[in-house]
C-alpha cells in the first residue's frame, strides 16, 4: 500500500496520521474561527482560554480571554489555533488550500474568503480545466481555492 520508504511506522500506524494545519492569531483567533464556521460550514469544537490555565493568572487582564488552544471543524477538515506567537511572524511559507468539485460553491468560498483581505490571484479558469485563486484573508491566512 505505501511505499518500503515509509514503512517502517508500519502501514497501520500511516493510515491513522492525520494532519491539522496549526494557526496563529493576535487576539483575533477567536473571531476568525468564527469567520471560518461561516464561511465553509463549520464549528469550533474546542477552545480553552488563558485565563483558564495555570499561567492565565500572570497575564495581563487584557490577554487573559484570548484563545489558548482552539480546534475547529468542517467537512473534510480541522484546524486548530491559538492567540499565542509561534514567534516566527507571519506564515510566508505556507497556504491552506481548500478543493471542491463545484465550481459555483469555490467561488463562493474565494469570494467569502477574500472579503476584507488581498486577493493575490483572482478565481478564474485555469489551464488545467479547473477555477483557482489565492488570497490573504483579513486575519493574514493565506489561501488557495481549487474547484473543478
């Protein structure tokens, strides 16, 4: 099934890996989650402030609801994400990308996406018969919208 390469984890433990894109936000994590929910139909499963932790009585008042750990779902997806730095700014190497067979429902998502933020390349047929656009959404995610 998989490559010799890959196993040595054994086939069983591969076919249980999952990943889920980890994003960072300044005090807007909350608000983007549920931006997203909206956007592409999904909802935030988990979220733990820092307030509620050990170290929530050491911050200052201000940061104390921020979100300390969040999960959020949705058809064929889970991120997770939080208001503390990863410290190395913003994420310039690397896209969330979302594909769909519907062409109508990607334009849709690109254009609920785009709103607020740039749109680097806009939704538009491509060479290799499908519609595709990229854009920074108003928290400073970038995306990529494949659909057909």
């Amino acid at each position: 099934m998989f490559p010799a390469k890959f196993r040595r984890a054994g086939e069983e433990e591969l076919a249980r890996m999952q990943l889920a894109p980890y994003l960072f936000f300044d005090g807007t994590c909350e608000e983007a989650l549920e931006f997203y929910a909206e956007v592409l139909g999904g909802k935030i499963s988990e979220i733990n402030r820092f307030a509620d932790s050990p170290m929530g009585e050491n911050m200052p008042p201000e940061h104390r609801d921020r979100i300390m750990h969040a999960t959020f779902v949705a058809p064929g997806m889970t991120l997770m994400a939080s208001d503390g730095s990863d410290g190395q700014g913003e994420m310039r190497r690397a896209s969330l990308s979302i594909a769909t067979a519907d062409r109508v429902q990607g334009a849709r998502v690109f254009s609920a996406l785009a709103a607020g933020g740039t749109v680097t390349m806009p939704y538009a047929k491509q060479l290799w018969g499908a519609s595709f656009g990229m854009l920074v959404d108003k928290y400073g995610i970038r995306w990529m919208v494949n659909a057909g």
